[in-house]
C-alpha cells in the first residue's frame, strides 16, 4: 500500500518550497493554514495526492472542511486508501 504520509508531506514541501518557502517542518499536529497554504496550493496538493495514491477521500463523508492538521489529511487518505483496498 501506498505510504500517504510520506506522499503528503513530500507534496507539501514541494508546494511550500515553490512559493519561495523553506522546508517546513511537518508533524501529525503542523497546522495546514500556518504552512501558508494558499487555497490554490491547497487545491493543487488533493490533485497531486490523488493522481499519486489514485483516491479521493472527498467523494465520501469525509468533509474538506474538516482538514485543519497534516495528521487529519493523512488519516482521510490512510481510511480512503484502506477502504480502497478493501473493495479489491
């Protein structure tokens, strides 16, 4: 199974590094806004982790609006690509 963890963080290095940032450092706790995310680079990372892990744990229950953490973007891609999985 794909590591979403790893392809999350790596994205959002990349995404943060573009704009002119330094590497952040990420933990389960990093607040997404304080990354300085802009709602474009937000939009551009679920496109990127989709095409990379081939869900979106979107098109379900779980809510967009909800993703305040690295910690809840990784466990929304974990429960999607276990549920993926689990379809077979």
């Amino acid at each position: 199974m794909l590591n979403a963890r790893e392809s999350i963080e790596a994205e959002i290095v990349r995404l943060v590094q573009g704009a002119g940032g330094d590497a952040p450092a990420l933990s389960p706790a990093t607040d997404l806004v304080g990354l300085g995310l802009t709602s474009l680079m937000f939009a551009e990372l679920l496109i990127g982790l989709e095409m990379e892990l081939g869900v979106d744990p979107f098109q379900g229950e779980t809510s967009i609006v909800e993703m305040r953490t690295v910690g809840d973007l990784v466990k929304a891609y974990d429960d999607a690509l276990g549920a993926e999985s689990a379809r077979g």
